[in-house]
C-alpha cells in the first residue's frame, strides 16, 4: 500500500488559510479520487490549517502554510496511482505547481 507525499503551490490570492476554506475542496480531491471517509478531524494554527481524514482504505492529511501559498498531502490509500492525486489537486485548487515527493510503499 502506497503512502504518497505531494507538495502545492497555489496562486498567492488561494484561500488556504482556514479549515472552512480548504474543506470543501479537500473533500472534492476525495470524491474525485473514489475514496470513502470514515471520521474527520481538523485544527485551525497560526500558521494555516490541518485536515486529517480516516479513510477505508487508511488516511489523508493536508497542511496548509498560507505565508508560503503551500499545500502539504500526505496519502495513505490503497488503488490510487501518485500521478492521479496530483493531476486532482492541481485541477481543483488550480495549482501553480504539484510535486509528488516521494511514494513509499508498505
């Protein structure tokens, strides 16, 4: 089972800096992507917001650092190809540019 990291930059004007604003988009990367929530936490910091979604098929997390105009997933899920969830994330927060960091398998 692959965990897959990504980096995103978005357009400095991207809202990104509270929980309510990246949760709609968030849960569209999930939809898009075919994967089922099981239980949802979140945590608004002073430096952005964390989104940590229990799936099926393990975790997603998301780290927002609005100073940086910057997107941190990290995916734990089975069935998901790297380029996919890039290409997601890219085409819903319309990003500026998505790196897959790395894929560990398990």
């Amino acid at each position: 089972m692959p965990q897959i990291l990504i980096d995103a930059t978005v357009e400095p004007d991207c809202p990104i800096d509270r929980v309510d604003d990246l949760r709609p988009q968030v849960e569209e990367i999930i939809r898009v992507l075919g994967l089922h929530v099981l239980k949802y936490y979140s945590y608004q910091h002073r430096y952005g917001a964390t989104l940590m979604y229990v799936l099926s098929n393990i975790h997603l997390v998301v780290h927002s650092f609005p100073n940086e105009a910057q997107l941190c997933f990290d995916l734990f899920a089975d069935g998901v190809w790297p380029s996919d969830v890039a290409h997601v994330i890219e085409e819903v927060f319309n990003c500026r540019r998505v790196q897959v960091k790395a894929v560990v398998e398990h």
